[in-house]
C-alpha cells in the first residue's frame, strides 16, 4: 500500500473547535509527521484533534512563505519511507489561500496518495452566507497596499462582476480591515452587494451582506478580525 499525504483542516475559530467528521478524524489520529505552517498552533489543533503519539513526539516540518523552493522535495520524505503525512493549516483548509499545493504537486508527481479531508473553508462559507451567485465565481487573494491601487483594483473586480456576472471574493491584513470596508463603500458602485463575513464559526461570527446603499452608517469594528469580502453586481 502506498503512504498517504492526508490534506487536514484545522478550525477557523479557537483550536478546540470540532472541524472534523469522526470517521475523518480516526484517519489522521495515528500519522506522526506533519507538515505545519506554525508549529505552535498546530500542536494545538493537533491535541485538539486527539492524535495518539505525544505531542512533543510528532516529527513536524514547516513550511510557509518563507521555506526556500530547494527544501519543498524534503518535505515528502516520509512518504517514500512508508509513514502517512499529514498537511495542516494554520486556520482552514491546506493549499487553499494557505500554503501546500506544492507539496500535494509533488506527492501526486510521486505516484502517492493524496487525501482531502472535509473541514471548515472561510471561503465557502463566506460564499454561502453572502447571496451573491456560487455558480461563477473567483477568489483573488490580497489587495495591493496603496490605497490608489486598491480603489482601482476594486473597480477591475467589480467591472467583472457586471460583465461576467462573477462573484468577487478577496480579503486583507486584519489590521487594515476597517480600511478596505471604508474604500470598498466608497468606491463601488452603490447598486452592487458588498459581503462581510468574519469570525466565522466563533461566536463573535458576524456577516452582513447588503448592497453598497444600504449598509448602515455604524459600521462593525473589523480590526484584528479575520475576514472575508465578497462583491457581486445583480
């Protein structure tokens, strides 16, 4: 049999959050080497997740925007040993806005096999809370940080929306949240729907999904809040 590269979501809220169905997570309980974005926070979602092997035992490996390309084939080794791997997000899903598609390339490129797990995406279920259309759309990551170029590149995105009828869904630096919202209600067009969702899962989960003219002009306090913003033209 070969080994297994099993792609593991972790919560989007505290790491004792369940995010796992138990037939999915009895899968993962026994692998002892792991790919990690953060060791500290995956050693929680790990514990959470109740994985046999002492914490302090597991052979974890990081990667994340800093690990050099040259040692990205290292991180399979395990795999051509025989032993399961276990990819773990930070928050989410692996290799999705996250680290890893290189490393699911590469086990595929191997001849292993790739396993995703079901678990919580930010993405989708800003997408599903937002009314905007889920049949057609695309996500765009991060906004340039020049408050010029994030205006114009809003107005690209949201010309595609008309255009295409495509659901636009992007997202920001927590810190500068409140900012973005202020452009995007600014900039767009007032007919067009505006989505936030943060927090999701937590109990401080917000979302609020209206067209540009009609959110209120209390705004929600979005700093340090990890978000989600979807526009979508009618």
């Amino acid at each position: 049999m070969t080994a297994t590269l099993y792609l593991i979501p972790t919560p989007l809220a505290s790491a004792d959050t369940p995010c796992l169905l138990p037939h999915e997570q009895s899968l993962i309980v026994n692998i002892t080497d792991f790919i990690v974005e953060a060791e500290k926070t995956a050693r929680a979602h790990l514990k959470a997740l109740e994985v046999t092997t002492p914490i302090r035992e597991l052979s974890m490996h990081t990667l994340n925007e800093h690990t050099p390309a040259t040692d990205i084939a290292a991180l399979i080794e395990p795999l051509k040993q025989g032993r399961d791997v276990g990819l773990v997000s930070e928050a989410g899903c692996p290799a999705v806005a996250d680290p890893g598609a290189q490393v699911v390339a590469l086990a595929h490129q191997h001849g292993f096999t790739v396993k995703p797990l079901v678990g919580p995406s930010s993405i989708l279920l800003a997408m599903m809370a937002s009314g905007a259309n889920g049949q057609n759309f695309a996500f765009r990551g991060y906004l340039p940080q020049d408050a010029g170029e994030r205006a114009t590149k809003l107005k690209e995105w949201e010309a595609r929306a008309y255009q295409e009828k495509e659901t636009q869904i992007f997202i920001e630096t927590p810190y500068r949240n409140d900012a973005l919202l202020e452009t995007a209600l600014q900039t767009l067009n007032p007919n067009t729907r505006l989505c936030v969702a943060c927090d999701l899962t937590a109990d401080s989960e917000t979302i609020i999904s209206l067209l540009v003219k009609d959110w209120p002009q209390e705004r929600p306090n979005l700093k340090k809040r990890p978000s989600i913003f979807i526009i979508y033209a009618h």
